[in-house]
C-alpha cells in the first residue's frame, strides 16, 4: 500500500487572479438579499471563487468589501470574483432578467420544490438568490422569481446557514452547467 501524504499549497496548480479573471465562467450569478454576516458573505465569495461564479450582486444590508470581517472568510476572493452593490433587490432581479437571467430563488415557499428535482439547463443563464438569515428572501420581490428551490432536509431543523445552503446551491448548478 503507498503512502498518502497531503498536498502543499504550492503542488495544488491554483490559478492565479489575472488568468481566474480571464477563465470561462458558470453561468451563474449568486445574489445576497439582506444577508448580514460578514462572515457567511466572506464564505460564500469563496465558494464563488472555487466554481468560477460570474458575479455576486450584494443588495440592501449586505455588507460590502473590503472589510476585514469579510476577508478572514473569504481569503482573498473579493479580489478574484466580479461583485456589484446595488441597492434595491427589485432593481438587481430586474437588471439580471433583462440580460437573459432565469432567477431562483432559495426559499422555503408553497411553490419550491427540492433542489435535487430541479432541471438545470446547460442553455440557460441562472441568478440564484439567498435570503437573510433570518426573514429570508424579501417579501416585495416575490414576484420577480421564476422558480424556487430548497436544499432537503430531513432532520430537526428546518434551514441551514446561508453560505452553507449556498455552498450547496452552487455546487449544483456547477455540476450541471459545467
């Protein structure tokens, strides 16, 4: 049997942020809706990072780089992945579907279903949106979505941490746009 030992950082190949910010991108934009931890905003530009994600597109009380709180998550992928800010989530869902953008929300609602039944199209270009840890996404723009998902669960709780869900969420679209 040989011997397993773990790479170096150096013996990984990453990329660096000239040739990230040239590479092909996923389809896919991630939009934060009032999430407020700086935290789970650092993580899930890291995630970001990983999948080649378009864009993040911060809205409402998402906090925004640079920030040291946001950095300590993030390591560096504020630098690497595109983000705007705007406002209004109503203006940002508005924007992503006049450029051909079917928006998903992620949301427990009367009209989700699980994001394992979820029909990924490799034609399409796709905004995902993830809520408030809290409320969620926000009630005025409900209307704006053209499907909502959920990750499934089945023990006790009834939701996962937002960069956690969105990790989920990514990887998805990711094995299946790419």
């Amino acid at each position: 049997m040989s011997s397993t030992k773990k790479l170096k950082l150096e013996e990984l190949g990453r990329i660096d942020i000239q040739t990230f910010k040239a590479a092909a991108k996923t389809p896919l934009v991630v939009v934060l809706d009032n999430v407020r931890s700086m935290h789970n905003v650092g993580a899930i530009f890291r995630t970001a990072d990983a999948f080649l994600v378009e864009q993040i597109v911060l809205c409402g009380i998402t906090p925004q780089p640079p920030h040291r709180e946001i950095h300590k998550a993030a390591l560096g992928a504020t630098e690497s992945v595109d983000w705007i800010y705007q406002k209004e989530i109503s203006e940002a869902l508005n924007n992503l579907k006049k450029e051909g953008y079917k928006i998903i929300g992620v949301e427990q609602t009367t009209n989700s279903g699980p994001l394992t039944d979820f029909d990924v199209e490799k034609t399409e270009k796709y905004a995902v949106v993830l809520g408030n840890e809290v409320d969620g996404l926000s009630d005025d723009a409900l209307s704006r979505y053209d499907a909502f998902v959920e990750v499934p669960q089945l023990g006790t709780k009834h939701s996962l941490n937002v960069s956690v869900c969105g990790g989920i969420v990514i990887w998805e679209f990711f094995k299946n746009l790419m």
